[in-house]
C-alpha cells in the first residue's frame, strides 16, 4: 500500500481514496468518448447516444465531488457548469420522447 501512496503522492489513506475515486471518475469521464465513438462507427456518422449523456453526468458529478474535496474552485466551476449541461440535455431528451 505504501508503494501506491508513494506513486500516487499522497499522505493518508483518505487521500488515496479520493485520488482512487477521481482516476475512477475520470474513467466514468473517458467512457463516453468511447460509447460514442462506437455508436458513430456503427452508424458511419457522427451519432449522441444518451448513454454519451448519462456517462457525461456520472463522470462530472465524480469529478465535481473530487474538486471539492480538493478545494480547487477552478475545476467546481468547470464541472458544475457541465453537469448543469449534462443535465439540461437529458431532460430535453425525455421531454422529447413524451408523447
């Protein structure tokens, strides 16, 4: 455990929990690069899947979390405007679908 907290630079094990749950929050992030790359493949056209959206806001919920863990207002700025994005968009999606 000491090698990880050593290559991880942190100090405590609750800091390696939020520097695990962060990398986790930037794979949930990277994700959705990849669902909507294959959905474009698929499609031979650029293509949003909602998956896109709900791994968008997943990701930036994981990530806002972690930015205020760190006390980092530059990153709670930017994740919180993009979840209130992912957010917007999905509610338009449903709201669209409503018959």
């Amino acid at each position: 455990m000491t090698w990880l907290m050593d290559a991880l630079h942190v100090n405590s094990r609750t800091e390696l929990a939020w520097v695990i749950f962060g990398l986790c929050a930037q794979l949930m992030f990277t994700a959705r690069f990849l669902v909507q790359w294959i959905a474009s493949e698929r499609a031979r056209s650029s293509v949003m899947p909602v998956a896109f959206w709900y791994f968008s806001l997943i990701g930036g919920f994981m990530l806002l979390a972690y930015a205020l863990y760190r006390k980092d207002p530059v990153f709670v700025l930017g994740q919180t405007l993009g979840v209130v994005i992912y957010s917007r968009n999905l509610w338009l999606i449903h709201a669209s679908r409503k018959p």
